[in-house]
C-alpha cells in the first residue's frame, strides 16, 4: 500500500500520535508525517504511506500556509494560548489598520527568528522544551526563515476584554515559528502578545479543502476503502520535471545506474518513470559533467 495520505490533523493529537492511528487503520508500519504540529493546531498534515516515506524529507521542506490569531495584551511562556501567562497590559483600543499593515510589511521576506523556548530545537544535545520544563533559560540559536506572503484580514481586528486580537495568514518556509511570528509582531505593534489560534490550510501541494477527517477514514476501514483516499507520489512532486523510461532503462534506474544527462530535462532534479510509476529522483552528478545519478531511490511498487 503506497501513497499520500491528506490528513486533517484535529487538535488534541500529536502528529505521532496521528501517525500511530494511521498505522492500525491501513495496518503498516511503514507511515511518516510530512511536518510537525502541535497538539492545539489543526489542518493539514501529509501522510507518507509505503514508499512515499522516502520522500517525505521533500514535503517536508516544501513552504506551508496557515491561518492564525494574534492577540495583544498578554504574553505567555510558550507564546500561545496553552501557557503561562509571563507578560500582560490592558489594551483599551485596537491599533490603526495601517500601522498593523506597516508591521506585516516589516515580517516579509527573510526574517530572523529565536526559537521559542518551549520548542524541540536542540542545544547542547538537549532539546529547548526541556530546559523550560526545568525552569532554565537558555541562549537560543538564531535562524532564518523566509515569509513568502503575509496577510491580515481587516474585518477580523476585535476588541476583547483587556486585549485586542486580529486573524493573519501566512505562506512560510520549513523551519518557521508561527507562534514567535505573532507574538513577534506584537512586539512591533507595542504589545506583548501571543498566537491564540492556528490552522494549517495547506502545506506544499495538499490543501485543507481535500484533506481526510479520522471519521471518514475509520468509516472507510470498515468497508475496506481506505486505500481509495490514497494520492498518488507523484502528488507530492508536481513540480519536478518527470521522464518517462523504457523497460531496459527502467531496469539499470532500479540498480541505482548513471546516465548521460536526458535531453528533455533542463532541470538539476526530476523524476525518473516506467509505466506511470516513479521509480526514482536524479540529479546533476557532483563529479562526471553530464551525467545524473540517483539522489532518492523509491524502488517499484510491490
């Protein structure tokens, strides 16, 4: 059984714990999540079933969009709604549209990020969240990420008790805080403030409005027609150019073999085919000009 899985992930579950409930519902080990999220997110979360787990590092690192709340007023140690709250001010009126706009200008592009505290980066072998729960704080490593777009929707700036909110969304790169982005530009605005709720609506090619609820599929493991809310891989690489192989070719491919560079690809990567079936990822040979080799084996199906 091979294939992509677009799961809805719903709150309350670690991606590890969606990951084991899909092993017992198509009954194989063979499962993997395409990128973290946290238990009080939802939205979509890729599965790699069978031999897509080979390419799971590729969806992984593909940029991911969400939709999120900002809330001034209060910071929290885990900079969402789950924490302590570390930091708070009355705010009393909601900033100008404009001025929320200069601010989005401002996270756009390249940005700077310190991980948050209560996160998985590892420092010294040890990953941050448990220096937190020990109460210890840390230097945390700086990173950069890129924010391909950033939005805020006008209508959705509300005035609660003693805080202010407004809904964003974002279309970021692999290894972005969207926790630290809003609590970020909080800051920006004057304000602690922390992300109170957060969605992901799509990451790489898969969309929320196509993802799989746990209820369908558990409905759909009674009939035995799990299997149909399977994408094919090659769902999950749409955008690498693909070369459709003969038999002998597609044979030296599965031997891991080094070829002369196809004509029809302009490309550095793409997809080598047989019959419809993705049998591996090639790329530029670091050392032969002109010749590609295997950079991800995928093997045949069965």
């Amino acid at each position: 059984m091979d294939g992509i899985l677009p799961l809805y992930k719903p709150k309350g579950l670690t991606s590890h714990d969606c990951v084991m409930k899909i092993r017992k519902i198509f009954q194989t080990k063979k499962v993997g999540h395409t990128g973290t999220l946290d238990p009080e997110v939802d939205g979509v979360l890729p599965i790699c079933i069978g031999r897509a787990t080979k390419i799971s590092e590729y969806l992984t690192a593909k940029p991911k969009t969400y939709k999120g709340t900002v809330t001034l007023g209060a910071a929290t140690d885990t900079e969402d709604a789950t924490g302590n709250i570390i930091e708070q001010i009355s705010v009393s009126k909601a900033p100008a549209i404009a001025d929320i706009e200069t601010v989005i200008k401002q996270f756009t592009g390249t940005i700077t990020q310190v991980p948050p505290m209560y996160s998985a980066v590892k420092v010294k072998g040890k990953k941050l969240y448990e220096y937190a729960r020990e109460g210890v704080e840390i230097e945390r490593p700086k990173r950069e990420v890129t924010i391909y777009d950033l939005s805020f929707h006008h209508q959705s700036v509300r005035s609660e008790e003693k805080t202010v909110s407004f809904d964003f969304t974002v279309t970021c790169s692999k290894g972005t805080y969207v926790r630290t982005l809003a609590v970020d530009m909080g800051r920006a605005l004057g304000y602690p403030a922390h992300m109170s709720a957060l969605t992901r609506t799509a990451s790489g090619n898969f969309t929320i409005e196509e993802c799989v609820t746990f209820e369908e599929l558990e409905q759909a493991k009674k009939d035995g027609s799990q299997e149909e809310h399977l994408l094919p891989i090659s769902t999950g690489l749409k955008d690498y150019e693909k070369v459709e192989v003969d038999r002998e070719i597609a044979e030296k491919v599965l031997n891991g073999g080094v070829f002369e560079r196809f004509s029809t690809v302009s490309s550095s990567s793409f997809l080598i085919s047989y019959q419809g079936e993705i049998l591996a990822i090639y790329t530029d040979h670091p050392k032969k000009r002109g010749m590609v080799k295997p950079e991800t084996m995928l093997g045949k199906r069965g």
